[in-house]
C-alpha cells in the first residue's frame, strides 16, 4: 500500500535530544523526534515522536505523531495519534485516527473527524452519524 501523490520526501529527522531546552516556535517539512523540551508550537507536514523524557509546553500541529512523553497544550494531527502508555496530555485533541494504549493519561477535549485530504469518506455506509445533518 504505498503512497505516492507528489508529496516531497520526508527522509530528513530532527532531533531535540535529552537535556536539549527549546523556546520557540518549529515549522518544517521533516520528521521531528523530542527527547529534551520544547516551549512553543511546532508545525511539521511529517511524523512527529515524543519521547519517554520529552516534554511540549504550548501546540503541536502534524501528520501523524506517536507520543511517550508528555504534552500541555492542543494536539492537533490530520492522520493517525499514537498515545503511549507513558504518555501524559493536558491539553485538547483534533485527529482522524486514534489509539490509545492502556496507562495513557489524556485530560482535555477530543474531536475526531474527517481532515482535509483524506481520500475514503469517513461514513461508507451512507447512513447519518449521531449530530451529523444533511
């Protein structure tokens, strides 16, 4: 099941080591993994991976992202969140996919739904989800 729709290549991984301190704001195009910490928002098209040891204070926008650490602030991810069971949210989420392991600890607000360039319709069946109109 490869995908190839133009995108550009994602190979290139940042990495915030442990005991690294960041603030500031981080856009890029790449694949991000924090092990250290980070004050601010970070913006990536690619896969972002907290660490055991990594922390965000502030936003977190991407494509997919699997998290073992912790975040206080809102999660936004346009494919798949992946919450570890070390993991620690304070903060809202916005995804289209979820998994959760058992031991993952998420206080805030979830929204799942449809993002922008997914390519199956989330309802296949054609029948009304709860507070959907049409």
């Amino acid at each position: 099941m490869a995908k190839n729709n133009g995108e550009t290549d994602n190979t290139t991984i940042n990495l915030i080591s442990q005991g690294t301190e960041i603030t500031g704001d981080i856009k890029s195009n790449g694949d991000i993994r924090i092990d250290g910490t980070l004050t601010g928002t970070l913006i990536t098209k690619g896969k972002v991976v907290i660490g055991p040891a990594g922390k965000i204070k502030g936003e977190v926008t991407c494509k997919n992202s699997e998290i073992s650490g912790s975040v206080d602030g809102k999660v936004t991810v346009s494919q798949l969140l992946n919450l570890k069971a070390s993991s620690i949210i304070l903060g809202d989420i916005v995804t289209s996919k979820l998994a959760i392991e058992p031991g993952a600890k998420f206080t805030g607000t979830c929204k799942m739904n449809e993002i922008q360039g997914n390519a199956e319709p989330n309802n296949s069946t054609g029948q009304e989800k709860p507070g959907e109109k049409k």
